[in-house]
C-alpha cells in the first residue's frame, strides 16, 4: 500500500480523500491556491504546499506546481479528486513520466471516453446503446442540416469537447438549426478552445441514468447499481437518488451486465461512470466519466462501499477480490447538492459563514469541508456540502432528508437548502415521476 499521497484538489472531495487515506494508515500531502489556505483540508493533512494564486489556472489546474509539490514531498501517488485534471490525459501521462501512481484510469481510457464522438464509437463497438445520431464531427452546417433532416427535429447539438452542460443547444426546426449551430460552436470555441461539434437526436423526456462502476485493470468490472440523476438546472445535476425509481429489477440487470461486460473488454482501471438517457424502457449511451462523481456517496450508502478506498486498492496493482454478486443493493439514499447561492436566483454568495450545524443521527451523512468562521471564495465552483440520507425504503430516506434539510444551518451566506426544501415536498418528486426537464419547468413556474 501507499506511504504518502498527494491530493490534487480542494473541497469536500479534497477532504474526503483524505479521510479514506487516513483510515488506511496513509500519509496525506494537499496542495491548495493562496485563497484556500484555511482549508479544511489543508488544515487537516500531513503536510500542505501553496500551488499558486486564487486563479483555478495558476494553481488546480497547474501541472507543473502540482508536480513540483509531489516531488519535494516525496509522496508515492497523485489522487486528482473530481474536476480540474481528474479527467486530464495529459496530466495522468505527466503523473506516470515521473514516477508517481495516478490514482484512477489509464491515460489511454481518460483520452478515449474524453472525446464525445471518440466515446460514443468506442461504446457502439463495445455493443452499447446509442442515440441516433451524426457517425462523428459534423464538418459544416451543410452536414449538420443534412443529418438533422435524415433523423428528425428537434435534434441536439453536442460540443466533442462538451462538458458540464456547455456547448449544447437543441433545435425544434431547420431555422433554429442554422442559428443554434453557430451559438453551440462559439460556446464550445470559448469554453474548450475546439468548436467542432456532433448531432444527435434530442429525446422528449428521459430519465438520466448513471452507472457506476469500479474495474482493476486485469479484466475484473462490478457495478454499483445506478443513480438516477434527472434533477437538472441548465444541465447541473442538483439531487440524485439511488436507487431510481424508473428502474425495475430486470432493467437495472440488464443495464448493469451489458456495462460491466462492456468495460471488462477494455481492461478497465478505477471508478467510472457510464451515463445513459432512458426513455419508454430503453437506454440510449451519453458518455463515459472517468473519475470519481460528485454523486458517488449514494452509491456507497446503498452498497457498502468506500469507492475512494477501492481506488486507492486497485491503483497499487490489487485486484478486486470479489464477483457482482458479492455486492447487494439496499435500502435507498437521496443527495442533496448544497451551493452557496441563492435559492430563487441562484446568484454566488461567497462569503464568511457566521453559523454552521450539519444534521445528523441515523443514516444521514454529510459531506463538506465548511465550518464555521470559513470564508468561501468566490474563485470555485459553489458547492459546499452535500446532504447524503439512506433509508430502508424510499419514503423512509424521504423522510429522513425532510428532517435532516430542517435541522441543516449554514448562516452568513445564501445557500440552496430552502430549494431542496421545496424540492421533496413536491406532488412529482415524491411520486418519483420526473424527467430531466422538469426541475427547470417547475423553476418557471413557481
């Protein structure tokens, strides 16, 4: 096992590395910005380096400070959290030329699933279901007009380089098509530096569906049952859930066999996460996360599992150790994404928190790296903790996240609690029937 690892990230899921190194009797570096220097983390670990200034791009995201850090502190392995170069081949080949473990997937599989259009070839030979669609990048309108007339509006335009709901625009009619195009190019040009684009055809309302999986690299692949993550504002998961409603016994079976098959071929290493559309009983392939998801923690509440400590397992060379059926999927579990915003506007609100109580008792676990007397910075991503609630049955995990969201105080900034609040009381959600665009219709209408 590892003596030392560096953890090249911040927040909740800096601290949650953490915490899984720790129960393993591993030693923890973190690296953090000028801004995060009162982090929880940082506070927390063996040892800490500053990488550089606020700016995301002069410190998370600078490979070489991060390297720097890894080499004078002597660490064994890099863990790249969630976001910034967790899904970096570039970043995971650099890790690996100078001898250091990359905790997660090959440089080879981050760079294939990293490509929407490369990905999306790789899961039909893989025997994945796809959505109709363009064979790869659309090289002009004039094929982009063709493929949308020969599968029928309204279509999706599809940033290659696409990530995080940007570089996306859907099209009702040829008219819109020829406005939208040029949007969803400047978009993906401005946001990823590539504004080559793909069509596909846009379904009326699916359900979002992820699976997650964990593989050795020797051929082994389980899966951890799926999330349904449809509760999404401008295509930002806001709350999961797993298992999903949707799903019956036969249809989680057949999608987690056909994934975990699909995977084994390719000699998958690490957590992943395979995410699907689902409509009138059929999956459609979006694309592949390789990392660990924001979401992850209701797939170990319902399964038992500490993902992060499998990964760091696997990444010493270990195999799994255990066949699909050694996993069971119980009870259910709902995360609830908290964001230092505005319920109603959904404006930042960085700032100092005067207050802070996180709920407890009984299946209710929360994930964050705030306390009180913490500034949070306005330079990052806004989420500052996430609600995890399991419960025997979905009403029971209902139940219990009703009473968790009233207990849960985070004073001195805005925060998304009381939308989570008005969320779960709603006729819909506690029915369980939603789609992924309903949390923006019922935001309209409210």
């Amino acid at each position: 096992m590892f003596e030392k690892i560096l953890i090249a990230n911040r927040g909740e899921i800096a601290l949650r590395v953490h915490r899984a190194c720790r129960e393993m009797g591993i030693h923890t570096v973190a690296v953090h910005s000028t801004a995060d220097s009162n982090a929880m983390h940082v506070r927390l670990a063996d040892e800490s380096v500053c990488i550089g200034p606020a700016a995301s791009s002069e410190s998370y995201l600078n490979m070489s400070a991060i390297l720097s850090a890894a080499t004078i502190t002597g660490v064994d392995a890099i863990h790249p959290g969630i976001g910034f170069l967790s899904e970096n081949a570039k970043f995971a080949e650099m890790v690996e030329d100078h001898g250091f473990v990359f905790i997660g997937p090959t440089p080879e599989h981050i760079r294939l699933m990293g490509d929407k259009i490369t990905a999306r070839n790789m899961a039909a030979e893989l025997g994945l279901p796809i959505v109709p669609g363009s064979d790869g990048e659309v090289e002009n309108d004039v094929a982009a007009m063709k493929v949308a007339g020969e599968i029928g509006y309204p279509v999706l335009i599809k940033a290659t380089a696409g990530g995080g709901g940007k570089g996306m625009q859907v099209a009702h009619n040829a008219d819109e098509m020829a406005k939208k195009l040029s949007l969803c190019r400047a978009e993906a040009k401005a946001a990823f530096g590539n504004d080559a684009v793909y069509i596909e055809k846009y379904l009326g309302q699916p359900r979002h569906i992820e699976v997650q999986v964990l593989g050795d690299g020797q051929g082994a692949v389980v899966h951890l049952g799926e999330r349904d993550c449809s509760l999404q504002r401008r295509h930002q998961k806001v709350l999961e859930e797993a298992p999903s409603p949707a799903l019956n016994a036969e249809s989680r079976a057949r999608i987690g066999e056909l994934v975990t098959t699909s995977l084994s071929k390719i000699n998958y290493r690490s957590a992943g996460t395979i995410e699907f559309l689902f409509e009138n009983g059929e999956f459609y392939f979006i694309e592949m996360n390789t990392r660990l998801q924001v979401e992850h923690p209701i797939s170990e509440m319902v399964c038992d599992m500490d993902l992060v400590r499998e990964q760091l397992r696997v990444a010493t060379g270990a195999p799994l150790g255990y066949e699909q059926d050694a996993i069971a999927i119980h009870g259910h579990a709902i995360e609830c994404r908290i964001n230092a915003e505005h319920p109603e506007t959904f404006l930042p609100s960085p700032g100092r928190i005067s207050d802070y109580h996180a709920p407890g008792g009984l299946g209710v676990r929360v994930d964050s790296a705030i306390y009180s007397g913490y500034a949070v910075p306005p330079y990052y991503d806004s989420l500052v903790a996430k609600l995890i609630v399991h419960g025997a049955t979905r009403n029971e995990c209902l139940m219990r996240l009703r009473r968790a969201l009233e207990e849960f105080v985070i004073g001195g900034i805005e925060t998304t609690i009381p939308l989570h609040q008005n969320l779960i009381a709603e006729p819909d959600f506690l029915n369980g029937d939603y789609d992924i665009h309903w949390l923006e219709r019922w935001i309209a209408h409210r």
